[in-house]
C-alpha cells in the first residue's frame, strides 16, 4: 500500500483492525464481517511499536499472547525469529528503535498470524536496521503468509510484493500486480564516440523521442522495440555503442507518474 | 471474565508504581484504622494538661459492632489513593497508546474496558477484606464483650462500603478514559468534591432534597458518620435503601459513559 505521507495508508488499516471507526463504508476479513476474534488471527503493527516500557520483552510478549490466545510457547520462537531472545529480560524502553522494530514485529508473528499487516517497519531506522527488517520480512514471506506492507521504500515494495495499491488523499487512485510495473516502452541510454549520433537515432526507426542527459542519449523506444534492435541498428551502421543501458520504469518512477495523474485529473473535474 | 482480570493484573503485577502506590494505601490504611486507641489516649494526656479528664474507656470506639462503622467511616477517605491508581493505570494505556495495540490485538473495546472495572472490582473487594480483618482484630482486643451476636451486628457496612469505594473507582475510571491524561485526571479527580460542594451551596432550599442525587454526595451518603453518637447525638447507624440505589445508578452511569467514550472515539 502505497501513498505520500497523510494519504490515508494508516488510517485505512486502523479501519481494518478496529482501532478507527469508519464514517461510510464496509470490509469483511477472510469473507466474513470483522469481529475481534478475527483480530487475532492478524498480526499488525501499525506506524510505531507500541508497548508497555516499564515490562520486558517478555513480558510484553506474554501479554499479547494472554490477548491473541496464543500458546506460550511461540514467545521463543517468534524471539528467535527476529533474533531478540538475548534481550528478552530487559526492560521494553531501553531497547533501541530497531529493536524495538523488532519486538513488534515478534509480537505480530505470536498467534501464527493468516495475514500480517506491517506500517513502516523500517521508519526511521539506520541502513542496518532497514537491511535486518528486510530479511525478516523476506523470511516471512517465503514462509507463505500473506504480508500487507504500507511503505515508502517503493524499491523494497517492488522487490517483496506481488500487488500494489496507491492511496491519494483518501481515494484509491490505482491497484494491479507489481510484475505490470515496467511494462510498455522501453528507454535505452545510449553513448557511442560518432560526431551525429544525435541525427542518426532519430533516423533510427524505433525511437518515439529523443533526449541528451550528460554525455548520453536518452533513447525512447516505440512499443514493439527493444534494446537488442537499437543496438543491432547501431552495429549495422558500423558504430559500438561503448554505453547501452536499457532503464526498466521502476515503481518509483510509476507511483509518481500515477500521483501527478490523479492531480492532473481532480485540478480537471474541480475547473 | 477471569482472563480479562488477568490480562490487566499481568500489565500491573511488573508495574513498580502500582506496588507502591497500593502498598502506601493499605499500610496508611491499616496503621489508621488500628491506632485509635493511640489517639484517644493522645487526646486523654492533652485533656488532663488542660484539667479535664477523658475517660477513654468510655468511648467505645473498637467495641462491637460499632467497630465496623467507625473504621468504615475512616477508611472511606483513603479511596482517593487507589483511585489515583486507576487513574494512572487507565491513562497510560492512552499515554502508551497500549490502548490501540490491545484492540488490534483482539481485544473489544467492551473487553478492554471490563478488564479495567473487574480490576476496580478487585481492589475494592480487597480493602473490604483489609478492614474487616483490622475490625474483627481490634475489636477481638478492645472490646468487652466478643460474643458472635455482636460481631454479626451491622455488618451490611461493608456491602455499602464496597459500593463507595467501586463507585468512585468507577468514577476514576471514567473521568481516566474522557481526560485521558494523568495530572489533569486527577486535579479533577480531587476538585470533585469541592465543585459539588460549590453547586449544592446555590440549590435553593426548597430543592433541598436534589442534593443526595449528586455523585459524590451519593457516595459519601452510603456510610455516615458515627462519631456524634459518642457525643450523645443522634446518628445515621444503618445504611439507607435510597443511598444504595443512587450510588448504584451513579456506578453503573459511569461505566456507561466509559463504554459511550470509549466506543464513539478512535483509539
């Protein structure tokens, strides 16, 4: 779930498990109307961690699994999980964020959750933290369960999910799998030492537009057109390319054409 | 119900300041209601410096069954202690926002909030064990005649001191989840009092009878005070039907408005 800061990513969860009341509208879980029996069956974390500082790890623990109706015995497993069993005893508010990161994501996991709905996870933590979130989450994932991740990091959306939604002040402005990000044309950078290469890729009849950055061509393809059909192109002519790279449209690049869309249309409706 | 209790024992059973702060209430509880006999004594040695002699013996402060209401009477002021407890057991769950990770969790709201009353519950039950068993002691001590008639007298103080104290831990309760925040909870916890007192001063005499609706007046109404009856004056030693029924109206309003509260807002 995708969307700039106060698009509604959180609150939408929040609507989902039971914490924000709906003003209109209506969800079901696993196909059913949402009771807080089916709450337990979701592990969430939603924007910070949240527990009681004055009890341990454990303890914490302990706790959410007294609410969840988890066996005690997942505590050490969902501990080793993400690898806090050697902090356990000491108290919740002298860990480190991502520790505390951590605890929550421990404390999401106790009751072999169905779906696992993660806000943040790596919000404000250091490339380390971020990079030990990551693995955790890929983890999790390769375990089979079903993870909705509210992010910002669009490269690590792009890498762990399979579909994406994109939130606008509220309103779903897109949803589809991530495999359709990237799709349509193809932009190929391209450098080659020729006094006119300018002229010649514009002859070049795959090129929709043509665009210099730096020292390079910004070479966009027509639909049907591919990176090996410039490069042969260019071979015929008797020129090596010494720099030929083909620019996949990143989700970032997709989140934020999207975004300016949306705009575009409601500045539209609204004159 | 019982694991409702024990998942919000489990949040204070780790928690320092809720030993303390129950630890304080039940020794200032139990060195108060056993030392009367030290005061009067005191006040017997500051009499004779003045010429007057007081003879403590004829005050029968621990004999039965006058036991029960005197210490009942007493023990009623000391509510405000556990009641700043709640307060702070409540508030944290907002100022930690445990509140919103305990429903995500799984929790209802009604849950969450029957943990919190059958914790109220608790404690209440527990200060009626404590000053029966300081009465049924002191009493054993002090007075002369420990036959199981009298002991057995009036002991439908306790029901009614059961009911003051729930009732203003109920009220601790709500005025915790609408304020939401601990210092100003309990500022206003403490002016209750004073700012009804400030109302019923302006009832004109003629609605007279309007003061024993309000909250605090009901509570305080459940037990009266007995010492009068030492100064041969007529006193209140029973508990009135009326009184009970207001102070129950009054328990089972607020734990509504908590429930009203808690179920209109976010968490």
């Amino acid at each position: 779930m995708l969307g700039p800061n106060g698009s509604g990513k959180t609150t939408t969860l929040g609507m989902l498990m039971g914490v924000v009341n709906p003003t209109q509208g209506e969800f079901t879980w696993f196909g059913q109307a949402a009771t807080h029996e089916t709450r337990k069956k979701i592990g969430a974390v939603l924007e910070h961690p949240i527990f009681y500082p004055y009890l341990s790890g454990q303890k914490n623990l302990e706790l959410t699994a007294m609410i969840k109706g988890a066996p005690k015995e997942h505590i050490a497993k969902v501990l080793d999980i993400v690898e806090l069993a050697q902090r356990k005893e000491d108290k919740y508010r002298t860990y480190s964020l991502g520790m505390k990161q951590r605890l929550a994501i421990a404390s999401a996991l106790l009751n072999d959750p169905i779906v696992l709905i993660l806000d943040e996870p790596t919000n404000g933590l250091d490339p380390m933290g971020i990079a030990e979130i990551r693995t955790i989450i890929k983890r999790i994932a390769a375990d089979g369960k079903t993870i909705i991740l509210a992010s910002h990091l669009l490269d690590e959306v792009q890498k762990v999910c399979s579909h994406f939604a994109i939130l606008r002040k509220g309103n779903l402005v897109h949803s589809g799998p991530v495999d359709d990000v990237g799709r349509g044309e193809e932009t190929v950078e391209v450098f080659a030492y020729h006094d006119d290469l300018s002229a010649l890729l514009q002859h070049f009849e795959g090129t929709l537009s043509l665009k210099k950055e730096g020292a390079n061509y910004l070479v966009k393809l027509k639909q049907e057109f591919h990176s090996q059909d410039l490069n042969r192109f260019l071979f015929g002519k008797g020129i090596v390319a010494s720099h030929l790279v083909t620019q996949k449209k990143s989700l970032e690049k997709q989140f934020l054409e999207i975004l300016s869309e949306a705009e575009n249309k409601s500045h539209l409706t609204r004159s | 119900m019982l694991h409702l209790l024990k998942v919000d024992l489990k949040k204070m059973i780790s928690y320092r300041t809720f030993w303390v702060v129950c630890g304080l209430y039940f020794l200032t509880l139990a060195f108060t209601t056993a030392s009367g006999m030290e005061f009067l004594k005191w006040l017997a040695s500051k009499g004779a410096e003045f010429g007057t002699s007081l003879n403590i013996s004829r005050i029968p402060l621990y004999h039965f069954p006058d036991v029960w209401q005197n210490l009942i009477f007493i023990s009623g002021f000391f509510k405000i202690v556990l009641a700043i407890m709640v307060v702070i057991s409540i508030t944290n769950e907002f100022t930690y926002r445990t509140i919103r990770q305990n429903i995500i969790d799984g929790m209802s709201r009604w849950e969450f909030l029957l943990s919190k009353i059958l914790t109220n519950g608790l404690l209440s039950i527990t200060s009626v064990a404590m000053v029966f068993i300081i009465g049924l002691v002191t009493g054993l001590i002090y007075s002369p005649a420990s036959n199981l008639e009298y002991i057995l007298t009036d002991l439908e103080f306790f029901p009614a001191y059961f009911l003051e104290v729930f009732a203003f831990l109920s009220y601790a309760l709500m005025l915790g989840i609408i304020i939401q925040r601990s210092g100003l909870t309990i500022i206003v916890l403490m002016l209750s009092f004073m700012i009804e007192a400030i109302i019923k001063v302006n009832i004109p005499d003629q609605a007279e009878f309007l003061k024993m609706f309000f909250p605090m007046e009901s509570i305080t109404n459940l037990v009266a005070m007995p010492f009068a009856r030492y100064a041969f004056q007529e006193i209140q030693d029973y508990v009135s039907a009326a009184s009970v029924a207001i102070a129950m109206a009054w328990t089972f309003l607020f734990n509504y408005f908590g429930y009203l509260k808690l179920t209109k807002s976010d968490i």
